[in-house]
C-alpha cells in the first residue's frame, strides 16, 4: 500500500511529460509564433533581436529599432530593392551630363545615389531586426554604420551624438535615392520608347512587336523625336505619356509636402506657393511646465503676421503711380509714349502675374516701395504614409551654455492632422525618449506589437481557391432552360425534396442543388411552396403538384406586407452567407503590447506605459491608418 501512491505520481508525470513532448514535437511554433507568446514570461523576453552598444551607440540604435517598427518603411524598401533588380545595373549605370533641369549634375554624387546602397544596407538592417528568435538574440549595427559611412564618405564620431541628426540624414539619404532612381527608370523609358519609335518610322513594312523587342542602346543618349513625313500611323510618346503609362510607384512613405501661403494684408494678393518636401516635421516645445502634443501642431501651423514686407502687387501698382505722376510732369512727346508703353505693361502684368516684372520696364527703387503686413501660414499638402515628429526640446541662451526643455508633453494614440476636408488620423507605432541632460544622456525606443506584411494573410480562402480573392460564379449557378409545371415527375420530386424536412428539422441538403438548377426561376411564390415551408408542422401533406393560383386569388393568399420572392443566385447567397459570418466574427482587439528596447536590454509593456512617459518623450513615430479594405 505504500508504494501506491508513488506509483501513481510516477505514471501521472511520465503523462505530463508525453504530453509536452507531443506538443513540442507535433506544433513546436504555436508557442512561440502565435499571439500566445506574449502570455508567458519567458516567451515575453525571447520575442525581438537587440542590438550592442559598444561605444556610446544608443542614439543609433533607437533610430534602427523604431524604423523596424514601420510596416509601410518595409514594404518600400522590400518593393524599391525589388525593383532595381528588375530594372538590372545598366539602368543606374547610366550618369546624364546635366539633370532635368539642364543643370550639370556631380557624376559621383549621382551615381552613388543611382545605385540605392542606403536603402539596401537599411533593408538588410531591418530584415535582421525583425527575425523572430526563439532564443535572446543580440546583433551588432556596424555593418549599416559602414554603409552610411561609404556613401558620405566620412566617419562617425562614437561621441554623444543626437538621433535626430541621424534620423534626417538617414531619411533624406532615402528620399534622394528614391527620387534618383525614378529619374533613372524614367530616362530607360524615354530611351526604349524613342530608339523602338525611330525604328518603326524607319521599317514601314516591319510588324509592331518587332520593333518593341529592340535593345537599348544606352540611357544616356538623348533621341529625336521629330517626325517624318513619311505616312504611318505611329506617334512618338511624350515624357507625360510614358509616365501615366509607367507603373504607379508608392513613393517614400516617411516623405511629405507643405506650402507656406502668404496673403498681403492690403490688397489680398496671394503669390504662388512653391511646395516643400520634408521627412520630418520639428515641433517646438513650449517653455512651460507641461502642454500637449496639439498645442506644439498650433503653434507650428499657426497664422502669424509679419510686418515691412514687400508685396509685389503692390509694388507694380506703386510703380504705375509714379510713372501716371511723371507722364503728367513730361514736356516732350517721345518721353510721354515712353511712359504710356511702361504704364500698360506694369498694367497687362498685373491682370497676367503680378509676380513677374515686365521687362524692360524699370521699377522704382525698393526703399520706396510701400511696406505692407502680411498673414503667413504653413499647411501640409501631402500627407506623408508615415509622419515622424520631433519634439525640439533645446533652450539656446547667448549668456551660457545649452539646456533641456523638461516640459511634460501630453500625445495621444491616435493623432488626428489636417482640415475638415482633408483630415488623416495616424496611429502610433514608435518612440524614442531620452533621458539626462542637453549635452549626454540615453535613449530609448519604443516599438508596437506588430506583424506586418508580406506574413499576413490579407484574403479568406473561399469556395473559389486559395489563390482568388474573390468568388467566380460556377457553370451550376447559371440559368438553366425552363421546364414547363406540368411535368409531373420532375414536379414531385422538387416538391417532396422541399416538403420533406430531415431528422434535425432541415430541409435536405442534397436534392437543393439539383431543384434550384432544373426548376424554373418565378417571381411569385406558389401555394406548395409555401405549405412546404412548414411540412413540419402539419401531419398529412400532399405530394401531388399544386398549381399556383391565379387571379386574384394569389394575391389574398400572401401578405399585404410580403413582397413576391425571387429564387436568389449562389453569388448573392455567398454575399448574405459572408456578412453572417462577418457578424458574428469576433473583432480583432488593437494590439495593447509593445517592447521597450535598451540596446540590447528588451521587456514588455503596454500602452499606458507608452503614453505616461510625457517628460523624456523626444520622437514619435505614427502611421496613417488604412482604410477598412486594407485593415488586417
């Protein structure tokens, strides 16, 4: 008896260690791949790959992890490194003479700009950030350090150095290199499409496709356009008409657009305003105690006015004063035609573009132009896919040294930017924090909980495949050929297949597909049918065909409020049965964890703890929330 129980300890942990070894070895991922592991403590430390800090390397290190956390940064580096190994080394080979603005460009500049090796060292960067490890995983950032430092061609002090430095350059690299390899793609367009065109006029009598297969020549050569007199058919392409049919590029998603739009306070002349590309938008940070995310935008967006400003309006209709007063002093009348000429050109530039003086016209001189007030305000046109703010915390004083601003900054999760017309709602998905002083300190970064494409499966598998996204009619759901009611077989049997429930109180699924396809569709619901809808209840029910009734006699036995019912297709049956499901379906919680990353220190929190820290708060990093279609 006493070695019972032990017997039975025995057997019960040889079970529970069986059982974890089936679980191991039969689904060893779902403890460490699915949203189950973040529920334990030790799976919680083993989820992202940190990084060293040999030499005072955190302001790089925070900058590496908070860019992994973009999904839209990914997938642009993913698809632009995607797309310059489609394009091949010839296209960005190629170094023009001058750019498109018939400027001399630097040729070393250019081509390393040309070649991307920024955005392929970031991309490797971020592909060895987001690996999943199942085990604590630390990598070292030297090799994207050696990337920045070639293509700049200088070294990076291991001093105290500020990440949002590293961020701009970083983020303005990126910009121009995407921009220089679509002029690159845009220039082996222009080229193909002109050697191909100038062959076709040349060769009447050759097909279409074979001048579409004609090698390039080179990038860099310019072609002539000019047409011939020689009858044919075929057009050369404008620069315009190449790029509506070149594919549709997403372009950097960290890059947007502002204008600075300046009204004259006196005659309301708002002179055009060019757009202004930025990566970043710098906030200042009130010098008071605490404020919020909002007031640093209104302060940054808001209308201010400056006065001595020269309006260019106002200029040209002073000028039109001063030439009326001195037509009015001339003597001789070669001066006064000289000065009628001047007043009505001063007059067509004001209707045309009062920006622009005439020519040969000779203005008044600046000092006695009128000084005007004038409102200015900054305003963003092009929303950026991923909006990087930077809280400017740095309190220049003359008399001393620099300080930092310790103000408590209040930001929300979900940031809302722009107009009642033109408003975006961001989420956020990142931050850097810093702690100490102006001259040293230490950050930190913040990253959401993610996992983002190409892993996500953005379409259900349906009835069609796994491969369609949406259903394809079947050749069984088209309209068949009517048969007359009078069929006495083929009636009984699509009567008895509705009348005849089975034993759960449903009708047989396996005679409807052959009832819906042979019988004939009808807008008005026969006298059997309904009957058959509740056989269930009543005890004799005849399986001889009924006809339905004519006259007036079918419309009293439906309802006044029953609308004649028409046999619905399989698409619109999939269409009702998606939205059942899709009602019914469980919603998706917004992701609540994040990581805390220290170099290569890395714990959990949620997103109280993300948004508590108002005082070391230093970047935020939000994302533009996609759209329903798009959501995963």
């Amino acid at each position: 008896m006493p070695d019972k129980p032990l017997t039975v300890l025995t057997y019960a942990a040889s079970a529970s260690l069986a059982a974890v070894a089936l679980v191991y070895f039969f689904n060893p991922n779902y403890l460490i791949d699915g949203d189950s592991s973040t529920s334990s403590a030790s799976t919680r430390k083993k989820g992202i790959v940190g990084l060293f800090n040999p030499a005072n390397d955190c302001f790089i290190n925070s900058i590496l992890q908070s860019l992994a956390g973009l999904g839209d940064l990914r997938l642009y580096l993913i698809r632009e490194t995607h797309r310059r190994e489609l394009g091949g080394p010839k296209v960005y080979a190629a170094i023009p003479s001058v750019d498109s603005n018939g400027k001399e460009v630097d040729g070393r500049k250019l081509a390393s700009l040309q070649s991307g090796e920024v955005t392929l060292g970031l991309k490797n960067m971020i592909d060895s950030l987001n690996e999943r490890p199942i085990y604590k995983k630390t990598i070292s950032a030297a090799n994207f350090i050696r990337v920045l430092e070639r293509a700049f061609g200088t070294r990076i002090s291991k001093s105290q150095q500020d990440a949002q430095e590293l961020l701009q350059i970083v983020a303005e690299r990126l910009s121009e290199e995407y921009h220089a390899g679509q002029e690159a793609r845009k220039r082996a367009r222009t080229a193909q499409n002109g050697v191909a065109s100038n062959e076709e006029l040349t060769q009447t009598e050759a097909s279409p496709a074979q001048g579409a297969h004609t090698p390039d020549k080179g990038t860099d050569t310019e072609v002539d356009h000019t047409t011939t007199n020689t009858p044919t058919t075929l057009e050369p392409v404008n620069a315009d008409e190449l790029d509506s049919l070149a594919e549709e590029e997403d372009g950097f998603p960290l890059e947007g657009q502002t204008e600075a739009r300046t009204e004259c306070q006196f005659c309301h002349f708002v002179p055009k305003a060019s757009p202004t590309s930025f990566v970043m938008l710098n906030l200042m940070v009130p010098q008071k105690s605490s404020t919020t995310l909002n007031e640093c935008f209104d302060a940054h967006f808001k209308t201010e006015f400056i006065d001595d400003y020269i309006c260019d309006k106002c200029r040209l209709e002073h000028a039109v004063e001063a030439y009326s007063t001195e037509y009015e002093r001339a003597r001789s009348d070669e001066r006064k035609a000289t000065i009628r000429t001047s007043i009505e050109k001063l007059r067509t530039a004001l209707q045309d573009d009062p920006e622009k003086a005439p020519a040969g016209v000779e203005l008044p001189d600046t000092k006695l132009a009128p000084k005007r007030r004038i409102a200015r305000h900054i305003e963003i046109i092009t929303f950026p896919k991923v909006l990087v703010v930077h809280l400017s915390r740095s309190v220049f004083d003359p008399r001393s040294s620099s300080t930092k601003n310790l103000a408590k900054v209040t930001f929300p999760e979900k940031l809302p930017v722009g107009g009642l017309l033109n408003r975006k709602i961001y989420k956020l998905l990142g931050m850097v924090t810093h702690k100490g002083t102006h001259n040293s300190g230490h950050y930190e970064t913040f990253r959401r909980q993610h996992l983002y494409a190409p892993y996500s499966t953005p379409h259900v598998v349906n009835a069609s495949g796994p491969y369609s996204a949406t259903p394809i009619q079947s050749k069984s759901t088209l309209p068949s050929l009517q048969i007359p009611v009078e069929s006495p077989n083929l009636s009984r049997e699509a009567n008895a297949s509705v009348s005849n429930p089975d034993t759960t109180g449903r009708t047989s699924s396996s005679a409807s597909p052959s009832s819906n396809s042979q019988s004939p569709p009808s807008t008005r619901p026969s006298s059997g049918s309904v009957n058959g809808s509740h056989g269930h209840k009543d005890s004799d029910v005849s399986i001889a065909p009924r006809l339905p009734p004519k006259g007036i006699d079918g419309v009293k036995d439906r309802p006044l409020n029953q609308e004649p019912k028409s046999r619905p297709t399989t698409v619109n049956t999939s269409k009702s049965s998606a939205m059942d499901v899709s009602r019914f379906k469980r919603k998706k919680r917004p992701v609540d964890r994040w990581w805390r990353i220290s170099d290569d220190k890395v714990k959990e929190c949620k997103t109280s703890d993300v948004l508590s820290m108002e005082k070391e708060v230093y970047m935020l990093f939000y994302e533009v929330e996609k759209e329903d279609s798009e959501r995963r």
